[in-house]
C-alpha cells in the first residue's frame, strides 16, 4: 500500500490534497529529499531510497518546467537584477544531477552518468553567464566518438610519453583543486553562520540573499568535482562497453572432434614402453668379469707379490731374534732388571689376573 501511494506520488508530484503545489514548495520538497538520501545510512539501491530519489527528482523536473515557463533567468541581466527569492531556483539543475548520480542500475550507468553531466554543465553554465564565482567551465564531450576509438584513444594517451605542456597542465589542475578545496571550506563555514539566522527566521534579505548566494557558489564546487569523477567513470564504462563488443564480434572456436581410445598390444610396443618387465639376464660369468677386471689391473691386489712379502716377515723376526740374543750376550743391566721383575710379577700373580677388575 505504501509502494503504491509512492508511485503515485512520482507520477503526480504537482497534486497535493489542496491542489497543484507551488514553486517553492516543489523546491524545498525535492532539496529536503535530497538532502535526505544524501545522509541516509541505508543502502543506495534499496526500494525506499530508490522510490525517494524518483519522487524528488519527479519535483524538482515539475519546477524546472515551470521556472522555464516563467522565464526567470536571462541572458541579458545581471546578478544583482535577480530577485532575492529567484536566486534559489539556480539550484534546480545542480540538484537534479545530484539526485540522477543517486539512481541504481548497472546496465544504465552510462546513460545515468551522462544526464548527470548534462544537469551540472547546464548550472555551471547559468553560474558563469551571472560571473557568479570565478572558475573555468569544464570541456563539452564529444559523444559522436564510437567505443572503439575512445578506448584506442585511451591506449595512446597511456602510451604515449607526458610533454612538457602536459605536466604544466597537470600541475595547473592539481592547483584549482586546492584552491577549490579552500574555498569549498570557506563557503561551509560561512554557510552554517548564516544558516542559523535563516532557520530561526532573523533573515532579513540582504542575509537571505547571502544565504543563497553561498549555496549556489558551494554548488559550484561540488559540480566541478562531479564532473572530473564522471568524466573517469565515462572513458572506463565505454572501454568495457567496447572490450564487450570486441568480444561479441570475434568467431567462435570450432569444437575439437573427440579423440578416439586406443590400447596397446603386449608386442614390441608394450616392450619399448614399460620395458622388458623383469630384470635383465646375465651376460657373462663371475669368471669372465674377473678375468676381464685382471686383464684391465683394477683388482685390489693386483701387481702386489705376495712372496715379497713373506719374506719381509721373516727378515723382521729374525732381526728381533738377533736383537735379543745381543742383548742377552752383552748382559744389558736394564732388559735383565726387566725379565726378572716380569718373573716376579707372573710368580705373585695368576694367569688372567689383570682382568678381573670389578667383576666381583
């Protein structure tokens, strides 16, 4: 019931319960909405926020077509020759791109975006007819270019290498943002000052007026750094609408024809593949491989004569046999003080006796 009377509301947004609403009215209904969705802490594609947005946008289009009617802006005046109360209606087309920036829907993002731009060209426009602030309007896009060309446009300019003009142009951009900034705080500032003695209706019309002046010149701003952000948000929606078509256009692959299945016979061609399977046969005897090892001399004992020695070991005893007996004939004190403490010893002493130490 209640989606209904919002429907409802959108398509007739000029009918109240006591007839058509006024301009100002219509005005302040579709700032408040905004002003609404703008701080709302709800998610921006849900029902209620949508059916928000459609209604205010519904208002504030009614009371575009009836400032168009009226006639109230012109080429040919001046600020000072607005009257205090018109000045808020330079807002319209500044709140409307506001309020199309807030619609949800992937595939008509570029559609939205696009409006959008067109609402904050068109105030930024009327602000610099009426020398309302100071500030440089932003280049028209050229919408003729097909997605093709942007995108290989955008490929070159990435390419391409910065020249020297192009960084005095970056650096002059990046210094009106800073001076946008400032101003955009300033005019915050001033703006809550002056919101108070409006709210509690102290206004008289020199601070009415300074309170809509502050607001357009404010808007200003924010539709400057709207349109940079658009603008980015454009070139990448047009390079995936062009990466889509790219993709569309080209041919499909063939399908592959299924392989057939095949099984290999227990053959010669099983036998290169596995092998042999068992372990390979003998191809010659023990007798065979060491006769073949003698022939090459890589045998551990090879070309070492045994009698040789033998012999050394018998020229050695025999030397040591010599030894003793000259010691013996000579009567060397010391090797008989030892023979007899040995005899001594083995006469205390039995056989295995050293090697009973901590056996009990």
């Amino acid at each position: 019931m209640a989606e209904c009377e919002n429907s409802n509301d959108v398509r007739q947004p000029q009918h109240s319960d006591t007839g058509p609403l006024k301009l100002s009215d219509l005005l302040d209904r579709g700032w408040k909405i905004y002003e609404e969705v703008d701080s709302t802490n709800e998610p921006l594609g849900s029902n209620s926020v949508q059916v928000r947005v459609k209604r205010g946008m519904s208002l504030l289009e009614e009371a575009s077509r009836m400032v168009a009617q009226l006639d109230l802006f012109s080429r040919n005046e001046e600020l000072e020759e607005i009257a205090t109360v018109d000045l808020k209606y330079l807002l319209l087309p500044a709140l409307l791109g506001a309020l199309t920036m807030k619609q949800s829907g992937r595939d008509k993002r570029l559609e939205i975006v696009q409006t959008a731009r067109a609402y904050f060209m068109d105030f930024l426009r009327r602000c610099k007819e009426y020398n309302i602030s100071p500030f440089e309007l932003p280049k028209s896009t050229n919408e003729n270019r097909s997605p093709s060309e942007e995108s290989e446009n955008g490929r070159y300019a990435a390419k391409s290498a910065p020249c020297s003009s192009d960084l005095v142009s970056m650096a002059t951009q990046r210094q009106a943002k800073i001076e946008r900034y400032r101003q955009k705080r300033e005019l915050e500032v001033r703006l809550s000052d002056v919101r108070k003695a409006v709210d509690n209706g102290q206004a008289d019309d020199a601070i009415s007026r300074d309170f809509y002046l502050l607001n357009v010149r404010r808007w200003v701003t924010l539709c400057l750094e709207e349109i940079e952000s658009i603008d980015q948000e454009m070139e990448i929606l047009k390079n995936m609408d062009g990466l889509k078509q790219g993709a569309a256009k080209q041919p499909a692959r063939p399908a592959r024809p299924p392989m057939k299945p095949f099984i290999l016979t227990k053959d010669a061609v099983q036998a290169r593949v596995f092998g042999a399977g068992y372990p390979s046969l003998p191809t010659m005897t023990v007798d065979d491989w060491y006769e073949q090892h003698r022939k090459q001399g890589v045998l551990p004992d090879q070309g070492t004569p045994r009698r040789v020695a033998v012999e050394e070991d018998t020229d050695a005893n025999e030397r040591e046999e010599e030894e003793k007996e000259k010691k013996a004939e000579n009567d060397d004190e010391e090797s008989l003080l030892k023979v007899r403490n040995w005899d001594d010893w083995k006469d205390t002493h039995r056989r295995g006796y050293g090697n009973r130490h901590n056996m009990g």
